[in-house]
C-alpha cells in the first residue's frame, strides 16, 4: 500500500512539475514546516520579514529593477513556490522569481506601510518579496524590503538591500543547488540517533523548572497572538565595545532580578556565518539559559551565555522543537517568552 502511494504522489508531482514548468521539487526544512503549517490553521497573512533604510542621493528605478531581477534569478529561494501535493507539502523551482517593486512619490503614514507589509502572499503563485522606493524629499528616499519568512530572513533582505541601488555591484552567488543541499543535511542530522540524543539532553535541561514569566499587569490571552511589546533602553558604555554576550548576560540578569528566581531563559536570533551568501530562512532562534549559584557573579552568567552561544551542536529552533516538544500552551511560545535585540554602534 505504501509503494503505490508513493507511486500515486511521484506521478502527481511529476504532472505538476510539468504543468508548472518548474526544474525541479523539493522537501521543506523544518523551519518551512512549521510556517507551512502556520499559513494552512490560520489562513492569514504570517508576519513578513521586512528591513527599512533612508538614504539621499539619486536614484534610478531601471538600475533597482536590474538588480531584483538578478536576485530573483539567481537566488533558489527567490526561485521557490509552494504547493500541496496529495497532502504534503513541497517546494517546486521554477526558472526564474518573482519580485514586487512600487516606487512612491511621497512619503506614507506608518499605518500604510503597515498595510503594505501584511499583505497576504501567496505562497503557491507569488510573488514572495515586495521592495518599495519612496521619495520623501527632493534628495531623500526610503527603501523598504518585505518578505515572506519561508524564503527570506532579515540577513537575506539586509544583503539584498546593499546593492539595489549599484549600477554594477559585485554579486556573489552559491552554486546551484547549495540550499537544498543544505536542507539535506538538516534532515540526515535529523535521522542520526547520537545527534539527536544530544538535542534531546539540551531540551531537557532548557525544560527543567525556571521562572521565565515577566512580572506584568496585563493578563496573558489564552491564545497568543502575534503582538508583542517591544521596550527600547538607551546603554551608555565606555571602553570596550558591547558584544551580543554582554547584552544577554546582563539582560538574563535583570530577569531573574525582576522574576525572583535562580534561573532565566530568552531566545537570542543566530545564523551561521557559514551560509552568510545563501538567501534563506536560515535564521533561527537559540535558547539561552542560565542558572545562578551561590554567589555566583555577573562574569560567571556571562560565561554560561557565551558557551552556549558558541556551541555547535544546537539544531534550528524549530528542529529542537520536532526532536524535543515542550508541552504546549497556547498562551505562550515554547521555551522562552522573550528575547534582547541590541542595535550596537
């Protein structure tokens, strides 16, 4: 029985493959999982990925376009579709992308480009990344970049963004094939037992009883939705610049500070600088726990944050999700409910 339904799904996707005249179809990551399935319960729009810059100078939209057009061609992400095939769902390749591109001549409200960046892509027709150019003075223009997380991620748009505006930039493109294969090899860590294990032994210690609700005068929905706060603190340093582990080592400390309790979790976002010229959702989330002991110092929490940032056995956050569930309340995210996002200059 199960021969002849893999027989009955090969030959679907082979004719749609041809009716598509598409090169090619694939399995999705775990993190594409995991937004598929997000897309198919709600059927809303998920939150796009989206980056803004304002600069001055001149602009010329022929140059923006030409240079779109040569990420939505040589990007395997910008290139993808998604589809349904007999239940499953599958990424297919098609020859070239889709990109949106508006160019406005006055400046918009932050509720029109609120609009504009909820838009409802459509992952099985595209396009799945809208740019737009806005003139807000004579001299001044501001660049917006939005796209759906099953393709991009802030890394993605952000190198994308550097050079729209170049009339010949120095692209740098992997060879042909190199996200798939990088999706293959999560999914052969996936099947090994000893990698698993481990991942299993990490998200069970993150699991382990820790005060990790913030104090808050505002009842928690019993279905969380996708607002959120955001706080912003100004730093001053002096000295030595701020690194990532400062930020969370002192932030973890706050909480625990605030929470009454030994021990903190948040979720730091990572991506490995392996892959920093793929275009992709390869950005992930990392929980960072730490646990204070008797007399323990600020030094001593930033160490715990820093070796937990440097590890490598730490799978995407939605892999460690699949191998080790957590058990689920729809009012919270799993593991951590908070996560520092520094701006260092």
């Amino acid at each position: 029985m199960q021969s002849q339904n893999t027989g009955a799904f090969e030959a679907a996707l082979r004719s749609l493959l041809l009716t598509r005249e598409a090169l090619g179809a694939y399995p999705l990551s775990s993190e594409q999982k995991r937004l598929w399935l997000l897309a198919q319960l709600t059927g809303a729009a998920t939150l796009p990925v989206t980056v803004r810059y304002q600069f001055t100078g001149v602009v010329d939209i022929a140059v923006v376009q030409q240079n779109l057009s040569t990420w939505a061609t040589n990007s395997e992400a910008l290139c993808s579709l998604f589809v349904e095939v007999m239940g499953r769902p599958v990424r297919i390749l098609m020859p070239t992308g889709l990109v949106k591109l508006e160019f406005l001549e006055c400046a918009q409200s932050d509720n029109d480009i609120a609009k504009r960046t909820c838009t409802l892509f459509e992952l099985d027709r595209g396009p799945l990344l809208w740019a737009c150019v806005t003139r807000t003075d004579e001299q001044n223009y501001e660049l917006l970049l939005s796209g759906h997380p099953i393709v991009v991620d802030e890394h993605s748009l952000q190198r994308i963004a550097q050079t729209l505006f170049q009339a010949d930039p120095p692209h740098e493109f992997p060879p042909a094939g190199a996200l798939a294969n990088l999706f293959h090899c999560e999914r052969k860590l996936i099947r090994d037992e000893q990698t698993v294990a481990q991942w299993q032994q990490w998200g069970t210690r993150l699991r382990e009883p820790a005060a990790t609700d913030i104090p808050t005068e505002n009842p928690r929905p019993p279905i969380k939705g996708s607002h959120r706060q955001i706080h912003e603190v100004q730093i001053t340093h002096h000295g030595n610049p701020l690194c990532e582990a400062d930020v969370v080592a002192s932030w973890l400390t706050v909480l625990m500070r605030w929470q009454g309790s030994q021990s903190a979790l948040c979720g730091v976002k990572v991506r490995d600088s392996k892959h920093s010229n793929l275009i992709g959702p390869l950005q992930t989330y990392l929980p960072i726990r730490v646990d204070l002991m008797e007399n323990s110092t600020l030094a001593e929490v930033r160490l715990q944050v820093v070796e937990q940032l440097k590890s490598g056995i730490r799978p995407p956050f939605s892999t460690l999700l699949e191998v080790c569930p957590p058990k689920r309340d729809l009012s919270r995210t799993p593991y951590f409910r908070n996560r520092p996002a520094s701006t260092l200059s």
